[in-house]
C-alpha cells in the first residue's frame, strides 16, 4: 500500500483511480475498515466515471465485511442503475450478493438465498472463479442457517477447490471450516 501512495504522489491523479481501489480492496481485506472508507470518500472525477464498477464494487464489499446493512440497499440501488445504463453484466452479480447477504442478516432467509444463488449463477456464467468462490461462501452459510447441510457442502466444497486453485489462503481456511461445519 505504502508504495502505490509513493507511485500515485508521484504521477499526480491521472491513471492511477484504479490503483486508489485496489488500495482500498487490500484495506478491507486487511480489516481497516475505517481507512477504506477514508479513501473511499476521497473524491475523484476518474473514479466517479472510468471506475464507477470498481467503485461500486469496492463499497459492496466494504459494507458486507462491516456489517453496514443499513447501507446496502443505497449501493443495490446504484450497481443496478449503474449496469442497466451501461450494460455491465457482472455488476447485477455484486448487487444480488449485497442484496441476498443484507437480506440473510434481516432475517430473509428465502429471498436472500435466492439472491445469492442468482449471484452465482451470474458469475458462473461470466466465468469468474473468484466472485463465484465468495459468494458460494454465503451460500454455504445460508444453507447452514436453514439446517440444508448438503447444499451447504456442496457450495463450501466448491468454494474450497476454487480457492486452493487460486492460491488463497484466508478464504481457503473459511471454506474450510464451513465445510467441516456441515458435518457436526
């Protein structure tokens, strides 16, 4: 992170909106949950335009991994907008995670399994193994949540293959250990 701040300080604020949200991406994953919303309010008219799915993207995971569900309809809202204006077709598959995650913590167990299934099945068929893993993670926990410990192994499963493919080590420890959850 240090060094792509040097790097953007350096070129001055053109070309480098895409790296602002890589920053921010590694700052959720790391947990500093406050300095990628920092960063995240930064404004800026490159990111606002050229990298609104990023955007988009960067805030619907920053609000699952707190927890903010008050905030997801607003950016549910936005990606759907946003995709139907542009034509984006893996924004639709980021806003019916959102969507199914926020509604699976209001207690919509229904809906919100159904939105994560249309997620999957949207990144199934874009082909992108790695939104595909994360959400069949909140599927695992919605079909454990309704006592379905098949289906949540078969999605835990899933995920644990596609993440020891791709060499990722946290989320292979989460597959894991909803995957061992299906069993007790």
């Amino acid at each position: 992170i240090e060094r792509l701040d040097r790097s953007q300080a350096a070129q001055g604020r053109v070309g480098i909106s895409g790296a602002r949200l890589w920053i921010v991406m590694t700052l959720i994953r790391r947990r500093a949950f406050g300095e990628a919303r920092a960063r995240l309010a930064v404004q800026d008219p490159v990111r606002d335009t050229q990298n609104r799915d990023l955007t988009l993207e960067a805030w619907a995971d920053l609000i699952a991994a707190e927890g903010a569900w008050d905030e997801a309809s607003a950016i549910v809202a936005e990606a759907r907008d946003w995709a139907g204006r542009t034509g984006l077709r893996f924004l639709p598959g980021v806003a019916d995670r959102l969507e199914g995650q926020a509604d699976l913590a209001g207690g919509e167990h229904v809906r919100g399994t159904a939105l994560l299934e249309q997620a999957r099945d949207t990144f199934t068929k874009l082909e992108v193994p790695w939104e595909r893993a994360r959400t069949e993670l909140s599927l695992a926990e919605a079909y454990l949540g309704a006592a379905s410990r098949t289906e949540a192994a078969t999605a835990a499963q899933a995920a644990l293959e596609t993440f020891t493919a791709l060499g990722a080590p946290g989320e292979i420890k989460q597959a894991a250990a909803l995957l061992a959850q299906t069993t007790e």
